[in-house]
C-alpha cells in the first residue's frame, strides 16, 4: 500500500497508509485526544472523523472549544433536529441547515406553523436520536442520480441547490438514520456528544434570501457537550436580551425606527448628544494623527460607479435615481468620491501621504429580514478615511493606522482579535497585486507583534482587508474596524503623482474605517455598557433632585453653574418623593444624582450618589464640578 506522510502541530511526522481514517489518525496520536476530538484540520481543511486522508498532510486535531469544532458539532446537530422534524411532521420539506455562530439553524418548508410547544418536542425527538447513538455516514452519488433521488422525493430545494452546482462539483450526502441529506459536511462521527439541547426560536426566511421565493420557517437552537455549558450560555443570552440596544434606545429616548423608512434610524436629542461626543472625538484624535478632513456628495452619477467597478460587484445593493434624464447612483461608500477630490489636481511625491477622513453617510440595499435596530440598517455614516500613499510608505502607514484603532478600542476598554481576509473569487486585479498587498497587511501585522486569523476568500472585491473585532462586556464580539489595501482603484481612476524623476507614478490607496459605521457603533456601545455610558459619554451626566420644591430655586443654581462649565444637567423638580426621584435617574442610567435639601442650601453642598455605588456623601458644588471634569477629561470608563 501507497503512503503518507502526516505532519503534526510539533512538527513531527508520521506515516500511514494512503485512504487512512482521521479518527485513526487521531487514536494514534492518544487515545485520550481520540475520545475528546470532534475532527481535524488537514492541510487546511476541516474534515470529520469519518473522512479519509489520501495525500501528504499537516494535521490538527479540534475539540468543541475550538472554531472548526464548534462548527462540526453546531452542524451536526443541525441534522438531528432535521431528523426529529422528519419523524414529527413527515409532510415538511428541508431546504438548507447550516451552523451560525453560536449555535445552527434549518429552514423548513410545511403547512404546519410551528409554535414554542413544538419546539419542546422537537428538542425531547432530539434528545431520543442521540441516545440512539447513530454513526454518520458519508457517500457520494453522480449529478443525475442525486437529483432523480430528489425529485423522488419532491425535496424541491435540494435539487434547486444541485441544479446550481458548476458541472464538476462532487455531490456529497450524509445519513443519520432514516434521514439522508445533501451535505458537505463535515460532521461528528456519531451524535453521542450532543449532551445538551436547546431550540431558541422560530422565525421567516425567504429561500436563496430572495423576497420573491416562498417563505420558509427556520428554526434557531444550540447544543453543548455539557449542560452547564448550555446553562451558562442561556445566562449569557439573558443578559443580552437585557443589554439589547433597541430596547435601551427606546427607554433612555436615544433613537427610534419607524415604519416610514425600515432601516433608517431617527435620533432623538439624546442620541445627537451621544453621536456628537462620538465624531468630536473622532475628529480630535484624527487632526493630532495628521487627517484632514473632507465631505463628498450622496449622489453621483452612474459612470463613477461603472468606472470604479461597483457595479458589477455591487450593483444589488446599490440605490439609483434619475436626474435631467440622466441615471444616478446614492453612494454605498466614500471612495469614489475621495477620488475625484484627488484627481482634481497634480500632487507629488513631496505631498505623499495624504491621510483624508470622512464621515461619509452611505445607502446601501439590505433585505428587510437582515435588518437590526443600529446594527444592520441601510443608510448609516462610516468613520471612512482614504490615505493615498507611496509604495515605499505602506508599511508605515499601515503600522500608524493599527496604532490608532488600538489607542482609540482602549479609550472605550474594549479587548479586540485581528483578522486577515484574502482575495475574493469575485475580484478584480492581478494575482501579483493581490499577493503584494496580502504581504504587505502582513508586514504590518508582524511589525506590531499582532497575531490573526486568516479568512481565506473574505476579502473586498478591490483588495485584501485587516478587520478588527471587539470584544464587548459579555464577551461577544463585534467587526468594527477595517484596513483594505488597494491597488486597483488607482488604476481604473488612472491616479498619478510626480516622482522624483519626473515622471508620473501611481500611488497606493488605503481605505480604513475604525468604528465601521457611527450608527453599528453605538449600537454597540450601548449593549456593552448596558446603557450605563461613562461620564463622558452619557447624555445627561448629572440630574439635580430637590427633595422639595422649596429647595428649587437652589437646584436650578447648581444647574447653571454645572452648565457652566460644559457639564450636561437636568433637574426634576416635578412634585414627587425623593425615593422616586432617585428610582427614575437610575432608570436613565444618568452617572451622578445630586440631592439637595436644607442643608445643601445652607452650607452650599451637593449630596452625591453615583449611579452604582450609591450615596457618596456630601461634597462643596465646587469640589464636584472639578471632580466630574476630570472624569471626563480622563474619559474613566
């Protein structure tokens, strides 16, 4: 028999007969790590248990903590609950089930509405095909018996899906009891791990994502190896539901969608306030980086986006309209237009780089069913900058632009991973651009000592790009900043500089955004401090609580002298108990309450209480403005 050489995380290498198992491959290494292991990555790519290794290979092992792990078991499952659904409505019909992040959802096709009590069924099936221990099994089948096998069984969705394979696609399928499935896997070796089971929820999905198909029902669930894992994770869920921005933004009055315009946020004073702090500051740590700042227009016309290549890879979620008989485009992004402002005259080399930032409102296409609060809405302002550079600058401009996002991620106390996205199958370019621009992003990483993640295929459709992503106060974590590299707007623009020589040579351009959209980013801030802004950052930083309304002429002196001085200040004179008072301020989450009352007058004090430490004591009104002003000016989170 042919061999093959296996090559382990420790470098070592062992050999095994070509077409050997990864489970055995696993069971050699330790049986211990066989009994924990949920597949492997080889040369690359995730395989199940079950899977053969036919060539020469690097090989690691995942558990259920790691990614590829959790994507295997999450997938798995996915089928288990497709089977349960079999077993308890044998009518329906399956479209696709793949694993999310945090768990997996299937799309159904079936008269029945599914209701919370079929859920609760659904889970209890599930719970039987575990403890029925079957082993998965792979096979494959030509393009023509696959689809015959389908159209057998009216799974009108599954043969849609082979229909738009490209000819040569190997069409792979996975049993798990009587249910078979269309399937590239990979999956557990058999289902005895899924210990713990939860259906979340039910929800409308158009197929292919598409408003003009049917509508389906999908079912939401996660599962765990362990039950305290899952009850930890619903305790994590709670708190999300709590820390849910739309919910908080309505109560604290920050901003409001309505149905006049799905996807575009309103923001009431409050939420100005928020978002005002937000740019001033962006504004501030860009002048001192050396940025300028530029505005460029919403509309433009159809051509820009023909030239700039936005429209064959982007056209489906762009808006358009006609003005003096002529087509339009509403930008979905700013670097069109930073373009023009460039070519609009001759630079050198002496002028290089050019750092120029925009808070550039876009408008782009998304289905009604993607759309979430500030997190998903189609018209929202990117913290844009666009930096034209010379090649022998890249490096160097990169390291100061991760220098940045990292000052400004710690301002806010966020912790945050790196991960780097190649090129794309729907692209445009050279392979020689792409593999100089991946290197250079590299570059950079390494100087700064940053370890990432390679999404491979996940890059713009112009260039590679460096995302960065937060983790918030509940250990989520949100994509917020970008770094692209880009050599291929600077060619089909055809921008130029003067070289030294005298000749004309084409700058690289980086597009980059820190908090990704102004709009994402609140939401954002809002579920990771719950809604309890820091001083800074709140939008009333302090109300003013007479225990009387004889003492309201007193309150309204410590509010002109606190806004004074900058500080943000509400008084509530309204005629009710203090007790509701101080119920109401902490409902709105505002950092300080002062209450004043005949010994405050006297001696011209403050009482202080803190939104979560409680009552602080009392302080002189001038003690506490200084006090406030330095948290603000330190930004303490």
């Amino acid at each position: 028999m042919e061999k093959i050489k296996i090559t382990l995380p420790d470098g070592s290498i062992r050999e095994y007969e070509k077409g050997v198992r990864v489970l055995d491959v696993t069971k050699d290494i330790s049986e211990g790590l066989a009994r924990v292991a949920l597949g492997a990555i080889v040369n690359g790519e995730t395989l199940g248990l079950q899977e053969t290794i036919d060539e020469d290979a690097t090989f690691r092992v995942v558990k259920f903590e790691d990614k590829e792990g959790k994507e295997i078991f999450w997938h798995t499952s996915a089928h288990i609950m497709a089977l349960a659904v079999q077993r308890l409505f044998p009518d329906v019909k399956f479209a696709i089930g793949p694993a999310i992040e945090n768990g997996f959802y299937y799309d159904f096709d079936t008269e029945h509405r599914f209701t919370p009590e079929d859920l609760e069924k659904i889970e209890e099936e599930m719970a039987k095909i575990v403890k029925e221990g079957h082993v998965l099994e792979r096979f494959v089948m030509p393009r023509d018996e696959a689809l015959e096998y389908f159209k057998e069984r009216g799974e009108v969705y599954k043969v849609d899906l082979i229909e738009n394979f490209p000819e040569d696609e190997e069409i792979s399928f996975y049993k798990l009891g009587e249910f078979v499935d269309l399937c590239a896997g990979p999956h557990l070796y058999d289902v005895k791990k899924v210990k713990a089971i939860k259906l979340l929820s039910i929800a409308g999905a158009y197929w292919r994502g598409d408003e003009n198909n049917k509508m389906l029902q999908r079912i939401y669930g996660t599962t765990y190896e362990k039950k305290k894992e899952l009850e930890e994770y619903l305790q994590r869920l709670e708190e999300a539901k709590k820390r849910d921005h739309r919910k908080l933004g309505k109560e604290l009055d920050l901003f409001s969608i309505h149905e006049e315009g799905p996807g575009f946020p309103f923001f009431h004073p409050k939420g100005m306030v928020l978002r005002n702090i937000l740019e001033d500051f962006w504004r501030e740590v860009h002048t001192k980086a050396g940025y300028e700042e530029i505005k460029t227009p919403l509309i433009l016309n159809e051509r820009l986006w023909h030239q700039s290549g936005h429209w064959d890879h982007y056209k489906e979620n762009m808006y358009f309209t006609n003005i003096d008989e002529e087509n339009y485009a509403i930008k979905p992004m700013n670097c069109p237009g930073s373009i023009l402002i460039y070519k609009s005259k001759m630079f050198s080399y002496r002028d290089l780089p050019l750092r120029w930032g925009e808070l550039g409102l876009v408008h782009r296409h998304e289905l009604s069913g993607a759309l979430h609060g500030l997190m998903r809405v189609r018209s929202f302002t990117q913290d844009d900058a666009h930096l034209y550079v010379l090649p022998s600058q890249v490096k160097e401009e990169l390291i100061k632009i991760i220098e940045l996002a990292d000052y400004i991620y710690n301002v806010f106390g966020f912790k945050y991973h790196v991960e780097l996205s190649t090129r794309p199958e729907k692209s445009m370019g050279s392979e020689e651009q792409w593999e100089m621009a991946t290197n250079g992003l590299i570059e950079a990483l390494k100087a700064k000592e940053i370890d990432y993640i390679v999404n491979e295929g996940d890059g713009a459709f112009y260039g590679p790009k460096i995302d960065f992503h937060l983790e918030d106060a509940i250990g989520r974590t949100w994509q917020c900043g970008t770094i692209q590299l880009d050599f291929q707007m600077p060619e089909k623009f055809d921008i130029t500089y003067v070289d030294k020589d005298n000749e004309k040579k084409r700058p690289v351009m980086i597009h980059r955004t820190i908090f990704g959209s102004m709009e994402r980013f609140m939401g954002i801030l809002i579920e990771h401090y719950a809604g309890k802004f820091p001083v800074w950052l709140a939008p009333v930083q302090v109300t003013v609580l007479p225990i009387s309304d004889r003492f309201n002429d007193y309150a309204y002196e410590v509010k002109k002298a606190l806004s004074d001085r900058g500080i943000r200040v509400e008084v509530d004179d309204r005629a009710e108990k203090i007790g509701y008072k101080i119920r109401e301020a902490q409902l709105q989450r505002i950092p300080y309450m002062l209450i004043v009352g005949e010994k405050e007058v006297e001696g011209k004090l403050v009482s202080v209480r803190k939104r979560d430490e409680g009552d602080l004591g009392q302080i002189s009104l001038e003690e506490f403005i200084e006090k406030i002003l330095k948290e603000v000016e330190d930004k303490v989170n």
